[in-house]
C-alpha cells in the first residue's frame, strides 16, 4: 500500500474569498486530527487571492474515502461552506513515482 496524494483548487466565489478560507481553515485543522492524514495543508495563490489550493496526503485511498464520505467537518463543509466555491478547478490524486 502506497501513500496517496491529493493536491485540490477551489475557487472562491467574489466578494466569498475569506468566507471559503475560514471553512476551508476548519477542514484543514479537523482533516489533519484523521486517522491516515500524514500531511493536510491550504494555500492560497499569490496571484490570485481567491484559488485556494489544498494538498493531502493519506496512508492509503481507503483512509481518504472515509474522510471524505464520514468526515461530520466534510458534511458540514459540503452543506454550508461550499456555497463561497465558484468552481474546482482541478483535483488530482497521485501515485508517487520515485
């Protein structure tokens, strides 16, 4: 079993971008408590304030999908603070090459 790796950009919707980086602040602080997070980690874009870019990484996929699917911070996020997103601009799950 190898390690996963997930780097996520969110868009935040105008005039939501500290609204999205509160809860987003509350995904990351709740996320890295997990059983299987190794690292959870929000950044955002210098470039451009409201791209908030979240990289993770899991013992396995398994102990991601139970974050993801059981997490109460996740459901909360989904319910509420998903409506500052205007759009996911990119998810990528990694494998490690080297």
């Amino acid at each position: 079993m190898s390690d996963l790796f997930i780097v996520v950009s969110l868009r935040a919707k105008v005039g939501k971008e500290e609204d999205l980086r509160r809860d987003l602040k509350v995904v990351v602080e709740e996320s890295r408590k997990e059983d299987g997070s190794i690292s959870y980690d929000l950044f955002v874009d210098r470039g451009t304030p409201g791209r908030f870019v979240l990289v993770e990484r899991w013992v396995s996929r398994e102990h991601r999908d139970k974050h993801h699917n059981e997490g109460p911070h996740i459901k909360f996020f989904h319910e509420n603070g998903a409506k500052n997103v205007e759009s996911t601009e990119f998810a990528y799950f990694l494998d490690r090459v080297g």
